[in-house]
C-alpha cells in the first residue's frame, strides 16, 4: 500500500480516538472502544509500519499486535507516535509547523502527503486552509524563481539567489543575496503568479524578454534595499510592487524605449526649463536695482533750488520706470514662450504607460508651477517700478505747490 493509504488509515484512526492533544510531544496517548473496524484498522497501520503504534494494553491486560479477533467489545489503550513516512514527518501542528519544520519547504516542496492537526486537515480533501493554499502558491514561486534567475545557489534547506544591481554612488554594481526564507507572517496570495509561470512554458519570440524584464523588475526592487540580510519574505511582502515594476518595464520593453533613459530624458528637459525660468527672474531683478537707485536720486530734489531742475530730475525718473515697465512685459512674454515650449516638449511624453505619464506630469506641473509663481512677482514688480515716479511727484507738490495750483487753474 502506498504511503497516502497508510497516512489516511493513520489519521481515521486519530479521528476515531477524538483527535486527542500532543501537546507537543511525539506521541500521545489513546483510548478507544474495540470493535471489528477499529481491529482492522490498527492491524492494517501495524502491517504497514509497526513503528507508529505501541500497544499497552486491550481491557486492562497487555495485548500485543497485530490483535486477535475478540467476541466482545473492550476498551483498547495504546501509543500513536508521529507517522514518519519515507523519512519525512506527516503530522504538523498548522501550517506555520509545517513551514518550520519540513526542510524541503524553503526550496518549494511540500511533502506529498501531511496532515494539520488543528486544521483537521488531510491532504486531498475539500476545503484546504487559506493558509495552505498561499503557502503552495509560495513554494510554486521559489520553483520558478529558480529556473529564471541565472544564478541560484543550492543549500542544505534552501536557496540562494544573487543578483546584480547597478550602484550609482559606487559607479559599480551591489550583490543581492536573497535566501528563500519567509515565515508564516509573511505569506501571500501572489495574485498573478499563474502568468509568470507561463514564460517557462510559452515559446514564443517574447518569451526570453521577459524572463529578462522580471529580473530586471526584481533588481529594481531590490536596489532600495540593503545588500545584507534578505529573504525570499521582502520580496512576498512587496509582491504587488514587484508586479508594477514588472509591467512598467515590459511596457517600455514592448514600445521600444528604456524607462531609465526616459525618466532620464525627463529630468534634463526639466532641468533645462526650470533654468530658463529662473534666468528670466534674475535678469528682471540685476536689472531691478535701479527702482531703489531711482528712490535715492530723489533726495536730491529736497536739496534743489530751482523748479526747472526738480522737472528734469521728475522726467528722468518717469523715463527709468517706464524703462522697467517694458522691459518686464518682455521678460513676461518671455517666460510665456517658455510655458508653452515646456508643454509642446512634455505633451510628447504623454503617450506612455500609466506610471511614465504620471512622471512626466509631475515634472511638467512642476514648472508650471514655478512659472506661475514667477509671472505673479514680475508683475508684483511691475507696479513697484512706478514707485520712484509716484515719490518723485508727490514731493514736488510738496516742495512746489505752485505746479498743484497750476494744474488747478487748467482744470477749472
């Protein structure tokens, strides 16, 4: 009979006592009514494996298996130890159990056969734990995880993973070792394997790519992280921005174009607007100066004699603001021009995937923005250039009333 048959007869038999407690120990003691089921039953297990069951006694007086047929019905007393079948434990706890002590789980294999004791749970029958089933879904990764890293490391209970990641500040390359250790905790639906799993399988001409672009997606997640100290469980953790980052790659993949090189492409062209637009800033404000400039001069009207000087100095100053006034419309339509080249330049970036567009939409918000805040201090500066004309004119009604009363008489 094969190993399924033994465990089955071994767990029915477990049932039928009242599923009593290990409290975790190897073995633990049963009682049950002996009758014709029950003696075949224990008979059937000890022909299998006659380490399983230690008889102790059958109504009071020590019995040795396998057991005759009796007459009536005594009260049966044994030993049920674990079931080790073909070198592997098949009773656990609850899956965490399992996950901790059955060796071949870190490699993503799961005996044929188990049993979860507080889940009452044989292997095959309906409704298999949640747990359970994320735990499989788990072991499937690590399966191919395997087949599409190019180096992978064997260990005694486990997996070792490296890849390479590109190191910025280095200008060389870190090392990811990643060991295919997670705990219970960490257990994932992973929602979407199925179609990872198909690239080891589908030959057509893009296969290849994407085994390629999940790597690529792995040692981009990886990259944020220390080199030291990760486990397959970071990776669970992050399964669902693993799978972003694997279709913003693929998508770059299949319309031709390198997301890095277009995040890149991004960044200069917002750097070189976000330049322009402060350039237009700093040159109105060098050229600004000349509004406290023009304030200072009019002191001198407070020393001047003469009505006809004061005039001239009041001309002069009026020219320097309208000077202004023109030259900062200029560098207003200049900052407009800038605005609608910075929008013709990004809207071409616009037809990418989601995550791309939504990067380029932040950049170009960005200068908008900017240009927007400096549009409204240009023109705060623009009325702010008629300051000196307006102090100019008021300190000559001051100094002079005559020019008040001759402006009187014209208007009435």
């Amino acid at each position: 009979m094969g190993s399924l048959s033994l465990l089955s007869n071994v767990v029915k038999l477990y049932r039928l006592c009242g599923k009593p407690d290990f409290n975790g120990n190897s073995s633990v003691n049963c009682e049950i009514l002996y009758d014709e089921e029950v003696r075949l039953l224990i008979n059937k297990i000890y022909q299998q494996k006659d380490d399983i069951l230690e008889l102790v006694s059958c109504n009071e007086s020590a019995q040795s298996l396998p057991i005759p047929e009796t007459q009536n019905n005594p009260k049966l007393k044994f030993t049920l130890n674990f079931p080790i079948i073909s070198g592997f434990k098949r009773f656990f706890l609850n899956v965490d159990d399992l996950i901790s002590h059955h060796t071949g789980v870190k490699k993503g294999l799961l005996p044929d056969e188990f049993y979860l004791i507080e889940n009452d749970y044989l292997t095959g029958e309906v409704d298999e734990p949640e747990k359970l089933q994320q735990l499989r879904k788990v072991c499937r990764w690590i399966v191919f995880l395997k087949q599409a890293l190019p180096h992978t490391e064997e260990k005694r209970d486990s997996y070792l993973f490296v890849l390479l990641t590109e190191d910025k500040e280095s200008k060389g390359f870190k090392k990811h070792l990643i060991e295919s250790r997670f705990t219970f905790h960490e257990l994932q639906n992973l929602d979407g394997l199925e179609y990872f799993e198909e690239m080891l399988t589908n030959e057509d001409l893009h296969s290849h790519e994407r085994l390629a672009v999940v790597r690529n997606a792995l040692e981009e997640l990886l990259s944020k992280r220390p080199t030291i100290n990760q486990r397959l469980g970071d990776i669970l953790s992050e399964f669902e921005v693993f799978k972003q980052l694997y279709q913003d790659n693929y998508e770059t993949y299949i319309n031709g174009f390198s997301l890095k090189d277009f995040k890149k492409e991004v960044i200069e062209k917002h750097e070189e607007f976000a330049h322009k637009i402060e350039n237009t800033l700093n040159d109105v404000l060098n050229k600004g100066f000349s509004i406290p400039i023009s304030i200072a001069t009019i002191a001198a009207l407070i020393k001047e004699k003469e009505l006809i000087n004061g005039l001239v100095i009041s001309f002069s100053v009026l020219l320097i603001s309208v000077f202004m006034c023109r030259l900062i419309k200029q560098h207003r339509d200049r900052l407009k021009d800038i605005k609608l080249a910075l929008n013709e330049v990004f809207e071409k970036f616009e037809n990418r995937e989601e995550s791309a567009a939504q990067f380029v939409n932040d950049k170009q918000n960005n200068l908008i923005k900017r240009s927007e805040s400096i549009d409204r201090d240009l023109e705060r500066l623009n009325w702010l250039s008629l300051t000196p004309f307006l102090i100019v004119i008021i300190l000559l009604f001051y100094k002079y009333p005559e020019i008040l009363t001759f402006f009187q008489g014209l208007l009435f």
